[in-house]
C-alpha cells in the first residue's frame, strides 16, 4: 500500500513559480513511476507530466512542456516545478504511482494505482 500526499498548492498570478511536492509512504516507492494529473472544474482529469521509476524519463504534455519540470529525490517525494503559470493551469493538481513495470511510463490515469487527495493551484490572470 502507498499513500502520496501532495503540497505547495496556492493562489498566484499570471507568471508567478509554484513547486509541488508528492510524499509517499511505503518503502517500494523509488520502484514506481510517478505522475501528475490534473483536473479544472466540469473538465476531465488530464496528464501533466510523469517521471520513470529511474528517474531518466520523464514525459509532458504538450501544454505544460518547457514552462513544468517533474522530477524525484532519492528518498520518496517527487516534485513538479511550475514555472510562468498561466490561468489555464488553474485546476486541482493530483501525483499518482503506477506500479506496473512499463518500458515507457503511461500517461492515461486508468494506469495508475495509488492517487493523492489533490493540491489546488488557482493562477490570477
């Protein structure tokens, strides 16, 4: 069992830096990939970005890609660095692990196993 508990969520403006943060329980943790989701209101949840269980892959939307950078310590806490927040990033930000050992990290949100309660990150324009 994992349990990821996500941070760093706030109100910002337009341009502004947030860095969220995704703890986890478990000691199989570094063994699993990570993502992150999210989800505007009345709007599907959406894949932001993932990273490998190594660390050496990490994919990204195509909206997100350039401005958000995914990346995991070696203990158990991944991060997503959010730079020039736009008001279309505003949304619930949730990280999720997949425990299945794909060659190339899955980017759906039916693929994942353990989810987060979720971090709201609302961008002012």
């Amino acid at each position: 069992q994992v349990q990821l508990v996500e941070s760093g969520g706030g109100l910002v403006q337009a341009g502004d830096s947030l860095r969220l943060s995704c703890a986890a329980s478990g000691r199989t943790f570094s063994s699993y990939a990570v993502g992150w989701f999210r989800q505007a209101p009345g709007k599907e949840r959406e894949f932001v970005a993932v990273i490998s269980r190594s660390g050496g892959t990490t994919l990204y939307a195509v909206s997100v890609k350039g401005r958000f950078t995914i990346s995991r310590d070696n203990a158990n806490t991944v991060y997503l660095q959010m730079n020039n927040l736009k008001p279309e990033d505003t949304a619930r930000y949730y990280c999720a692990a997949d425990t299945a050992r794909a060659l190339v990290p899955d980017t759906s949100a039916k693929d994942y196993d353990y989810w987060g309660q979720g971090t709201q990150v609302t961008v002012s324009s």
